[in-house]
C-alpha cells in the first residue's frame, strides 16, 4: 500500500505538472506558430491548416515517436535490447553502473504490442503488454554473485509476459517548450523484478525539449517520478525513484540525430529507510544516435557509462525503438 510520504510526494509532482496540461484550452483547429524544422518536414512544408495539431506543436522527431501515431486509432510497439558491457558483450551480466536497487542485472530484450486510442488531437489512452525474454542467448555464467547466480539459475533463457500497462499521454506546448507527459500504471511480471518481489509500478514524467531557431540543436529533458508496490516483505527493494535528465540532441540529417542525455539528479528511496531518506544514485551519461525511417518509426542505439569513470567493462550497450502503425 502506498505509503502518506509516497501519495505527498506525487501529488506535489502532479501540481507541478498541472500548468502544462492546463496551458492549451484554446480549440483543435486554430493554427499555432511553428518552430523551425528541416526543409524535409511536412510540418513546414504543408499548409498550416492541414497539418495536425499534434505535429504544430511536437516539431522533435523523438518525442514525435514516443508520443504514437496521428490516427484515432492504432498500434504502437516498442522492442528493447539492454545488453552486457562494451567490453564483455557475450556475458550474461549487465553491470548495474548507477547501483540502482530497481535494475535489471541480466542482459533482457522486450517486446511490447499496444493498442491505443487518440481521444482528441492531444490527449491518448495506450494499453499494451508484450514478451521478456531473460538472457536470450547465454546459457551459462561466470560469477562470484549468489544473488545474481540464482537470478540467472531461475531466469535464463526464460520467456514470459513483459509488464501489462496502461500510459495516458498528454501534448501540449508551454512557452518555448515541447511537452509530452506520460502517465503509466504497470502490473510487474517480468521474471527478474518479479523474482524480488515487485508488483505494480506508478510512472509519471514530464519530458521536455526546445529546439533552437536557427540550428540544428535542441535541449531539454525529462523529469520522473516512480512508485513501486511488493508481493513481498523485501526492506532492500526501491519503492521510489525521482530523477531529473537533462538532455542535448543534434540533428546531423532529416534522418539522423546524436542525443545525449545525463541521468544528473536521481534519488531512490528504499523500504528500510527512514521516511524522506534518499539516497543519490551515480550520474550516468547515455550517448547514441536517434535515427528516423519515418514520422513513426525512431531506433536508438546507444551505450551508457558513468562520466567520472569511463571503462569499458562498465559501459552498457542498449537498443530501443519505438515503432507506430496506422
């Protein structure tokens, strides 16, 4: 059950959030200023009074992407890999660089199918699930870890239901920022957090980008906020994680873009400690190229690593996609 502290604490992320999605009232179908975009884009290159409201106001590829398709109706789809280390890809092991109580510790890819419903031009309902594949081509492991040896023991090559959820989405533009607030309620069932003893998990981030008339930069990033609830009595496991990530993107074609985003400020709270306890996880840097085949369809590659301590053997490769049809 959620704890006073952890409804407090939510509550006054929502109040801040609530100037946002209270900023646009004005109807659908006015015309709004454009920030500039590449030649390419029919966001600039159409009438004004045929383009989506949605795309008048998310002119950034990536948040176009993450934010679903322009129909009333459609899928979405997201496949990601969170592989090993740059320097031992082939094992098993992902290091788990920012010490966070929640992360996944083994080498996973995910699989997850929605169907997602646009109720207005800005605002949209997703529920989806998928598969979680543990350790999908590893078999054995090497390490001195009992914790993680009996995580892999029971999970390896293991296929199950990845984590149903629902995600209401929000657009809207506040001052010279690119909005999108997503909402997610997740029931855990992948094999490795639900080993631990996870069981629904509370989402709500505020992502944010502004894109810098005149060149082919952009900045911004994400502010999050995460509850979990347990199947069991673990005093280890994370029930709160609040984070600020600030990010940098360059668009080096129509169809690629360098992004870097620092996990700068990011705090977890574990069930045996004192209430407002936190504890500041390492600061990492996740650096990749984002790359667009279409308004619907973004991949990022990418690696992850802790600035004051680059080595290979704790830098973390990763592939995301997000993938929307009709």
């Amino acid at each position: 059950m959620l704890s006073f502290r952890t409804v407090f604490s939510f509550m006054i992320f929502l109040a801040l959030s609530l100037p946002v999605l209270a900023e646009d009232k004005k109807d659908e179908k006015q015309t709004l200023n454009v920030e500039t975009a590449p030649v390419t884009d029919p966001v600039k290159t159409a009438a004004p009074n045929t383009i989506d409201k949605a795309d008048q106001l998310i002119t950034n590829r990536r948040l176009r992407a993450d934010s679903g398709s322009l129909s009333t109706w459609s899928v979405s789809s997201s496949w990601n890999y969170q592989g090993g280390s740059l320097a031992f890809p082939k094992e098993p092991q992902r290091p788990n660089i920012v010490k966070g109580a929640d992360a996944l510790q083994l080498q996973n890819l995910t699989g997850d199918i929605g169907v997602r419903h646009r109720f207005t031009k800005l605002f949209s309902l997703t529920a989806s699930t998928g598969v979680f594949w543990t350790t999908p081509f590893h078999d054995t492991i090497k390490t001195k870890d009992p914790k993680l040896k009996e995580n892999f023991d029971e999970n390896h090559q293991k296929l199950t239901v990845n984590d149903p959820l629902l995600k209401a989405t929000y657009l809207n533009k506040f001052a010279f920022l690119q909005m999108v607030t997503n909402f997610k309620g997740t029931l855990v069932t992948n094999n490795q957090q639900k080993l631990d003893g996870y069981r629904w998990s509370y989402y709500l981030s505020q992502q944010f980008m502004h894109n810098i008339e005149g060149t082919k930069f952009s900045y911004g990033g994400n502010i999050a906020l995460q509850f979990y609830t347990f199947s069991k009595e673990n005093p280890a496991l994370t029930d709160q994680v609040f984070g600020v990530y600030p990010a940098v993107e360059y668009e080096i074609s129509d169809k690629v873009m360098f992004r870097t985003a620092f996990g700068q400020w990011v705090y977890q709270h574990l069930r045996n400690q004192d209430n407002w306890t936190y504890e500041k996880r390492k600061v990492y840097q996740s650096v990749g190229f984002g790359i667009l085949l279409s308004r619907d369809v973004f991949l990022y590659p990418n690696i992850q690593y802790i600035p004051s301590d680059i080595r290979s053997d704790r830098t973390n490769i990763a592939l995301s996609t997000n993938i929307n049809f009709f």
